[in-house]
C-alpha cells in the first residue's frame, strides 16, 4: 500500500465512487429543494447554500464537484458569487452553473463575462437540468481521469528513473534525491569538486586460484554471487559503487550526499561485506575446495569526484591519494579483514580506541617515503 | 379563464415537495398584500419574479403568469394591476386542484 502509484489510482477509484457533490445556491427555498430532489432521484449529494456569501464558504471548505448558482439573489449576486470561486486557485476550476431568467440575454453576457460555465433558464425544465449537469459531470471525470493517467505516468516514469539511477548508488539515497528534492544541482558533478571522502575498497582473496580451478562458465554467475552481497551491503549504508572491476569493488562515502557519519558507514560496509559473504564462502570451499575471502581497505581525505570520460561514455568517479591508499591496504588485508588507513581512522578512533577485534600496525605502502600507521579489524564470521 | 385553469399536471416525483410549496404561497400572497398597503413596489417585483421563475418548474404556470403581472405592474407603478393581480392570485391559491403524473 505504500506504493504511490497504487494509492493514488485507489484514491480516483474512491472519488468516482462517491456520489456527484452538486451545490445548489438560491435564496428560493422552492426552488432550491426543487433543484436538489430532481438531482437526488439521480443518485446526485445535492447540498444547499441560501446566499452568495455562505455558497463561497461552503465552497471552499468542502469542495463540491458542481455549483448551481440562481443569479438574482440578494447581497452577492450569482454574478459576483461566480466571479469569486473563478478568481480563487482553490474554486477556479470548479464548474458553475448560472441559473438566469429565459428572456434575459444580458445575464448570460454577464455571465460569461463572470467565468460561468453553463446556463440554465428559469423556468427549470427538468431534461434541460439533467442533460446539463450530466454533461458537466462527465467532463469533470473525464479531467479526473485524465489528471489520474498522468499522474500514474509520471510515477511511472519517476520509477524507472529510480531503477536505473538505483544500479550505481544505494536505492535510498536515490529515493531520496528524486522524491524529497535534495538539493540535486550538484550531484554528478563535473570532475574539478574536490570533496572529503571515506573511500572503502574490496576484493576477493583467492579469486586467481579460483579463477584457474573453476570453468569459466561458472565464475560469471559466481562473481556475481559474491558482488550481490557486496553491493547490499554497500547500499545498505547509503554507499555509492564507484566501480566494479575484476574482483574488486569501490564504494565512497560522503558522496555525492553529505554523511557526518561518513567513516562509520564505511566501517559497518565492510563489516557487513564480511559476514555476508560468510556463507557463501563456505558453500565454494564445499563445492570447489578452494578457500576464499574478503579483504577490506578504508581510508579517508580529500579527493576529486565527478565525471571521467569522453562526451560519449562517462564514469562517475573519485581520484585521489585516499583511493590509492585504500587499494593499497586491500591488497594487504588478510581474508577477512579491514585494514583502515590513517585518514579514515581520525574518524574512527573514538569507536575503535578500546576494540579486542582490532590492533595497529605499522605498514609500508608502495609510493609512500615513510611507513603508515594502519588499523587492522578482524571480523569474525558471525 | 377556463376550468382547466385551476387543474395542475405535476410531476409525481416533486409531490414531496408541494405541502411546503403551497404554504410559501400563501406567505407570499400575504407578503404581496403588506408590500401593496406599505406601496414597496419593489418588494412586489421581486417577489413577482421569483413567482415567475418557480411557478413553470413545479407545473403551475398560472403562477408563473401572476408572478409575470406583479413584476410588470410593479415597474409601471401599477397599484391598481397590482390589486388586480392580488386578487388573481388569491383566487387561484383556493381553487387549484393538483394531479400527479
């Protein structure tokens, strides 16, 4: 029931259902519960309103779906009752009726000149009523209808949107862009905004083995086993996928939407990433032999995203040395571990100071003068 | 005037409605008369107008008629048409036998 398209086609089911709201306006009682009989043994919700200035009311607190408005009537002529609803966004829409004297041409001049949409003659004939109110009425369900389609046609166009801009960043985080309006002129930007980053990169050990061992028939459906619980895990953080080559995977956090908590996003990914690979690990080592794993690397800073390519093919993408270094700590992390680069674990360092699961080391990374300090989480299984 | 005159033919799904639409009437002759005595002749062609307007749509066009001579009397400062028409009305009011079809 959450689906918009569902409630908003079960709402119009709802209003063509509901009986035809007609307000009759008239300072005639006789004539008023004359009109609104003829209108009830139609299967019509005649309402009444005895001047201009209640009708108006009435009007816009609950909107009827047809007013039949007498012109000659005390204080507010129909004339200026008409004028009112017409100049209103709330009532302009709503058909009126004018009610105007047989022989009397200059009403109907005034009346047109007011907005009304149609005329009726005193003396009411009842077919002349009918035919007309029927007349409006489907017109105005026709406008209902109408409005309906495109309105299911721009959630349905609004839901492929989603589906397709869903493949390259987390389903929540595109919901959020397309249906809550976030500020999204700067989204996918050019490849000049630098940003601050937490860049999270993953792969799997043991893949050249498996790769060797496996027919290549089997590997594809398996590679995508094993992206399948990685990009869950991804967008189950709000991550964005910034590439997926080989057996590795890029996620980036804090991109293209501010995360505050951006490092600790990254870290439950590949924690995640870890556990529910678990399972499906077993199940190879089961079927192939071979022992496989997931290495993590995390690091932190400041890197240039947007759009890498030619006119024709772009990718959106980070560059930047916390990229190089998360690749870095990937490769050097064992079969089921995080390793997290000094940048990141400035973020982290309240929520692992005390961890059992985890240490520090000292690593020498290819590039880099100096060796790094890096933290290290195993993450067990289960 | 002929006998028919005083015969209504209305429409079987208003019979409803015409207890209350007779007694308007007889507030309204009423009205008629104390606008006549007080001369507010505008009060008459409006009244006169209304009768117009609800005398054809239930089936008693003679009251549509009536209303027609208050309204056009009332324009002419006709009191004396307007006595008459009193008088037309008043007639009218008591003899109207209504059937429903």
């Amino acid at each position: 029931m959450n689906d918009p398209a569902r409630t908003a086609a079960g709402d119009v089911r709802l209003a063509s259902q509901s009986p035809y709201r007609v307000l009759i306006v008239d300072d005639d009682p006789d004539m008023s519960a004359y009109l609104a009989l003829l209108l009830k043994k139609e299967g019509m919700a005649p309402e009444v309103a005895h001047d201009g200035e209640s009708a108006i009311t009435r009007a816009l607190t609950s909107l009827p779906d047809l007013i039949l408005l007498d012109v000659m009537m005390p204080g507010m002529s129909g004339f200026d009752v008409c004028r009112a609803l017409k100049s209103d966004p709330e009532t302009a829409l709503l058909p009126v009726v004018l009610i105007t004297a047989l022989e009397d041409r200059e009403s109907r001049v005034r009346g047109i000149e007011a907005g009304a949409d149609d005329f009726l003659s005193k003396p009411v004939n009842r077919e002349e009523l009918l035919a007309r109110v029927k007349t409006l009425r489907r017109l105005h369900e026709t406008r209902k209808e109408l409005a309906n389609r495109r309105l299911a046609a721009e959630i349905a166009r609004e839901d492929a949107l989603l589906a397709a801009i869903s493949r390259y960043i987390s389903p929540r985080l595109a919901n959020r862009m397309l249906r809550q309006n976030v500020d999204n002129s700067g989204v996918f930007p050019t490849l000049r905004d630098r940003a601050k980053v937490v860049v999270l990169f993953a792969d799997l050990r043991g893949f050249t083995r498996l790769s060797e061992t496996v027919p290549v028939s089997k590997i594809v459906p398996m590679l995508n086993e094993f992206f399948t619980e990685l990009t869950a895990a991804a967008h189950e953080n709000e991550g964005t996928v910034f590439s997926m080559a080989g057996d590795s995977l890029l996620v980036g956090f804090n991109v293209p939407i501010t995360q505050p908590d951006a490092a600790e996003r990254a870290l439950d990914t590949g924690r995640s990433m870890i556990r529910r690979f678990a399972p499906v690990a077993l199940r190879w080592r089961a079927e192939h032999g071979l022992s496989v794993g997931i290495g993590i690397g995390i690091e932190a800073g400041e890197v240039v995203v947007g759009n890498v390519g030619s006119p024709t093919f772009m990718s959106y993408t980070i560059i930047g040395d916390a990229v190089n270094v998360a690749a870095r700590l990937m490769q050097m992390a064992a079969p089921g571990e995080i390793l997290i680069g000094p940048g990141a674990f400035l973020s982290l360092k309240g929520l692992l100071g005390g961890a059992a699961e985890s240490d520090r080391r000292e690593v020498s990374l290819r590039g880099k003068a100096e060796p790094v300090e890096v933290f290290a989480i195993r993450v067990p299984p289960q | 005037m002929s006998a028919d005159k005083y015969t209504a033919i209305v429409d079987k799904d208003i019979a409803d409605l015409i207890p209350m639409f007779f007694k308007n009437r007889k507030t309204e002759l009423e009205a008629l008369r104390a606008a006549l005595a007080s001369g507010d002749l505008e009060q008459v062609r409006r009244v006169g107008h209304r009768m117009k307007g609800v005398g054809n749509s239930y089936g008693f066009a003679p009251i549509s008629d009536i209303g027609k001579m208050f309204e056009d009397c009332a324009k002419a400062n006709d009191a004396a048409g307007i006595g008459a028409s009193l008088a037309e009305y008043a007639d009218y009011l008591e003899k109207v036998k209504v059937v429903y079809e």
